[in-house]
C-alpha cells in the first residue's frame, strides 16, 4: 500500500525528494477516516460524556457535567430546566472542539486557530459559561430547543384574580404570565409586576421616557454637572452684591497701593 501511495505521489508531484513524500503521506493519513487516531477524535467530538476542557472521558454525562463544573468552573445557566443534557453537551462540544469558538463569546469573535487556543482563551477569561439569558435573541434561540420552562408556568385554571378588599392591597395574575401586586397608601399607590422568565427579554428593554420624565432627568443631569439653570431673585440679588463688594475691595487695594508706591519712592530731601 504504501509503495502504491509512493508511485501515484511521484506521478502526481515528481521533482519532489523521499522525505518529502513520506511527509506528504504522512499528511494525508491523519486526515484520512481510516486513521484511528481521527475516528477516536470524531468519537470524542460527539461523546457527551467527554470532558470540554481536557478530554477526559466519564461512564455518564451527569459526572461529565459535575467535573467540568468542580475543575473548570464550566456553568450551565437554568439547568434545573435543562430537558436535553446529551444534546446540549454534544452541541457546545462540537462548538468548542469543531468549530474552535468561546461558548461565551459566540460570534462576537473569530473562530481560534486551534483547540489549544480557543481552551486557552476560555480559562484565562473565565468564559467556561454559556451566554444564555442575558444574551440576544439569535443567542438565546439556538439553546431554546434544550429548555423546558413549562413546569415554572402557572395553571391557566387558577383563579385570575385575588382581592382583600375595595380599599386593600391587590394581586392580579393576567394569562398566567404576570402577576401584579398593588399596594395602596395613604397618599400614593404602588405597584410591582412580577414577570414570567418566558418574557425576561421584553423586561430587559428599556422603552424611552415620558415627556416630564424626560424634562426631569435633564435637569438633574444639569445638576450633576454643574450647569447653571434659571435662578431666583434671592440668588441673583445676592450675587449682585457679592459682586458689587468684590470690585469695592479691588479699588481699595488699588488706592492704597499707590499711595504707599508714592510715599516709598519719595526723595530723602523732601519734607512732606
């Protein structure tokens, strides 16, 4: 077989001396599907049970998970939400191994040159984590399909309303979805909304302000600056005067500073 590979290299690429052609063989053969030592490696890209970082090969997956937690500070958001484990570990793992790209960084950055790179990269960055969650919504939609939030969803045949009084607190729950506490003071009314984790990526945006609400935050970053606003009477005829006895003091410095020029620069034969 070898003398074959040989003959058809020669015939291929002639010119080219013996060492080159062992390495040219040599190079074909790991790359090739028959090598073991890439069905080994294939092997490990899809074994969920093979460690991230190291390689390391466990009898289960939830062993798998519990080492690269407790030597690698690997986190896996929500897991107790978590209905697929073997896919989600078989995902990230042909992610890391295949691909070369830092699960936290995902397409943020280029994809490493090397395994060694994108491990390294991880570690020293504390990126042994999926961002999942505080992500986007292209992030968060390629993990979805390995969740299962519906356990933390309330019944849609619960009571929608819950009411102490006319005049008391209140707590309302709209579709099983939100729940809405209001509470009900002397002078004011205050209300809280407690949101399903479905919608946390709604809650996290941040819609523009009202039209006073926007005039208040303006001013109060004039505050913070130390910009100057519109002023009082009080505090403009206070300034006038500060700055009336501010230019009394100045002429008198000016008086007495000639007269004491006038008296020093004198000639010793005058009198007066």
């Amino acid at each position: 077989m070898k003398k074959l590979r040989c003959q058809r290299l020669k015939e291929e690429k002639p010119g080219l001396t013996h060492t080159q052609y062992k390495d040219l063989i040599w190079k074909k053969w790991k790359k090739s599907p028959d090598n073991p030592l890439n069905q080994r490696n294939m092997c490990c890209l899809l074994d969920p049970s093979c460690c991230l970082m190291c390689d390391k090969k466990h009898k289960t997956i939830e062993k798998c998970m519990v080492h690269m937690h407790k030597f690698h500070g690997f986190f896996i958001p929500d897991i107790e939400y978590l209905k697929d484990p073997k896919g989600f570990l078989t995902y990230v793992g042909l992610k890391v191994k295949r691909d070369f790209i830092c699960l936290y960084c995902n397409e943020l950055c280029h994809p490493f040159s090397s395994l060694e790179a994108v491990r390294n990269h991880m570690e020293a960055k504390s990126h042994c984590k999926v961002h999942y969650g505080d992500g986007g919504d292209e992030e968060d939609a390629e993990l979805e399909e390995f969740y299962d939030y519906s356990s933390s969803y309330a019944n849609e045949g619960e009571n929608q309303m819950v009411v102490a009084g006319e005049s008391a607190n209140t707590v309302e729950l709209f579709g099983g979805s939100e729940l809405v506490i209001t509470k009900r003071g002397e002078n004011k009314v205050m209300s809280r909304t407690l949101g399903s984790r479905e919608f946390m990526r709604y809650y996290k945006q941040k819609p523009p302000p009202s039209s006073q609400k926007r005039i208040v935050n303006s001013l109060a970053m004039r505050f913070s600056m130390g910009l100057a606003t519109v002023q009082s009477k009080e505090d403009i005829v206070s300034l006038l005067a500060l700055r009336e006895m501010n230019k009394r003091g100045a002429r008198m410095r000016v008086k007495l500073g000639m007269k004491s020029n006038v008296i020093r620069n004198l000639p010793n034969n005058v009198t007066y």
